[in-house]
DNA sequence: ACAAATAGCTATAGATCATAACAAAATGAA
DNA sequence: TTCATTTTGTTATGATCTATAGCTATTTGT
C-alpha cells in the first residue's frame, strides 16, 4: 500500500514529498480537514444528516427562532445556501418552518422533538468521532487548538478588514 | 456587526450563534479551512492556477520525475484526480510528461521552466496571504498549529494500519 | 406614496473529492 | 512459456459545499 519502490534500476527518485508545501498553514488545515470531513461525513451518513444539515440543526436549536438569513450568518454561509439546507431539514421534520407574526417575508425556525433527539445523538456520534480521530492531542491541545483557528477566522473581521476590501475579498457582508 | 437585531418589537430572539459547534475542532477547523481556501482561490487566480493545481506543481517542481501515482499518494488525493489536474499544468506548458524507459506504463513529471517559474511567483504570492491572513497569529504559533494539523493526519494511518513511518511523515516509501 | 432595503427562493456554476469500470503494461507463479 | 494478478493511467459520473445573479414578496424609511 505505500508506495512501491522501483525494483529495478529505473531513476530512483529522491522523494522529498510535500515538505515544502508544509510550511503553509492552509496547506496542513486542508488536509486536516479532508482527514475530519471525511471521517465526520461518514458518521453522520446512517443518521441522515450531511456535515452542513447538522451544523445548521445544532444551531437551530441552540436558538430557537431563528431567522433564515441570521442562520447564513452564524454560520457564514449565502442565504441561497441555506434554504436547501432548511429544506433538507424541514421535509424529515426535524425543523419546521413558522410563520412571523410582524413580518411576513421570514420565518422562525424552530426544531422538532425528533429534530432535537436525533441532534443529541448526532452530538453523541460526532464526539466519539472527534476522540476517535484527535487521540494524538491532548484536551489542552484540542482547545488551543479551536483557539488558535477560531483567531484566524475572528480577525477577517476585526482586523479593518470588511471596510476596505472594495472588491475581492472575504465576502460575508454586502457593504453596497 | 456579528448579529443584526431585530429592530422591532419581535420576539428578540436570544442568540447564542455557533456556540457549541465551537466545542468541535472540526467546526473551526472548517471555517478557518475556509477563509483561507477562499483567499488562496483568489490570489491564485490571476496566475492561471488553482489550490489543487498549485500543490500538484509545488510537489512535482520537489521531486522531478514523480510519477503520477506517487503524486497522488503525497497529496492524499485518488489517482484519477490527478489526471484532470496534470493535464491542466501541462496543457499551458507548466510541466510535462516525460515517457519512463523501463515502464511503458507510467509517465515521468518534470516541471518546464516556465513551471518553475509560475511556481515561485504562486509561492511567494501565497506567502504574502498567509501574512495578511494570519495577522492574528505569530510566527511561532503558526508553527505550533502546524504541528498540531501535522499530528491529526499523521495520526490517521497510525491507528490501526500501516505500520510504517514513526518519523512524522507521511507515507512514502523507503529509500534505502 | 414610493424608493430602498430585507427575506426567502431558484437556477447555475466552480472546486474538490470519491467511486466504478476500463485498457495497456508489468509482474509473479505454475 | 503461459496466465492470473497487479499496477498505471484514464474516463465518466456523482456527492458535497460554496458563490453568484436574479427574482418575488414584504417591510422600512423618507
């Protein structure tokens, strides 16, 4: 299964992989995350829920109410995106869809008892899933971790950032 | 400008956002993951190359005659991907296939100087985002969550299978 | 009243990755 | 040698996640 070495004469090829590319954080975050994705999407497949569903029903719950467009938020993702999502939800019945009483154009989203209970679960596996997959880090290391990233993507805006990019950069927000 | 309040009356909905998502590694890990892919994208366009096309260059300048296989087992990715991807860097004439005198099956991949060319440029174009990107992290905390992303997918073979590298790399082979 | 903003929605495309199946070539064993 | 197996590159296809543009209905603000 690794690679096989040339038996013959043939170049023999010094391999010196992707050291290089290893000096670049987004380059070990990519395959980190592959690695996670993968294992995490696999876990969640028998329980009917994609990473971005589960994602979308844990906050959901979290926060009764919700709006579509406050979802997309928290979760940084367009409002187009969401609605399939909600969709992929609701027609199950782990959430469901309630009409605002002052506004017409938005719905409160709220989960279901099922919604709830297989979110627990869900919980439960993608835990085991975690411990499953980070043994090589400690508890202190895992957080320090989620620190460390959570920096990263908390300074795309603190950092000046939304205010001057006039075009191309992070979009999250709709200046115009 | 996290949140938009409801300005009316409404039901003022008590937002806790993605609170508890952020107990998973892999939540950060993605959004993080996804900031950076988003900005590497954009500053890579201009060059003609994507984030799989720049790697595949990155690996294949590292390790002249690399064949297509080995290639596919640096980068983690399925043989099959790697054929669109090849033939996207030798199309404009960034690296090309050279035939292997003993194997009639398998192509030898060098980089032309126009490659190696492109291939400093991206690198140094790439250096320069991950400076804007990780403004929020100093140089050795860049390094420590290098290790750590390193240790989740050294981790990942370790656990069961391949009994072979314990020096941190990935899988290769052995030179000997 | 009416322009502008907001909420949800549809359609579509790009990027990455996985799987299955295939032909040509190399390998290994009988 | 013959012949089954493995390896290499390849094609085709689908899944997931994301972004963009444009649309309708509703609400807001002047």
């Amino acid at each position: 299964m690794a690679l096989r070495v040339v038996k013959e004469a043939e170049q023999e090829v010094p391999v010196i992989g992707d050291r290089n590319l290893r000096g670049f954080v987004g380059y070990s975050l990519k395959r980190a995350y592959h690695l996670i994705q993968a294992d995490a999407m696999r876990v969640l497949d028998p329980l009917g829920l994609r990473i971005s569903t589960y994602s979308a029903l844990a906050v959901i719950c979290d926060n009764p109410d919700l709006r579509q467009s406050q979802l997309a938020e928290i979760l940084s993702i367009e409002r187009s995106n969401t609605v399939v999502i909600i969709d992929a939800l609701e027609q199950p019945g782990l959430i469901a869809r309630h009409r605002v009483p002052n506004d017409r154009r938005s719905y409160a989203l709220r989960a279901t008892p099922q919604g709830r209970r297989l979110h627990k679960e869900a919980t439960r596996v993608l835990e085991a899933h975690e411990n499953r997959l980070l043994t090589a880090l400690s508890a202190e290391e895992r957080q320090l971790m989620i620190d460390l990233l959570r920096r990263i993507d908390g300074s795309a805006f603190s950092e000046q950032g939304a205010a001057d990019h006039p075009e191309g950069g992070h979009r999250h927000e709709r200046p115009d």
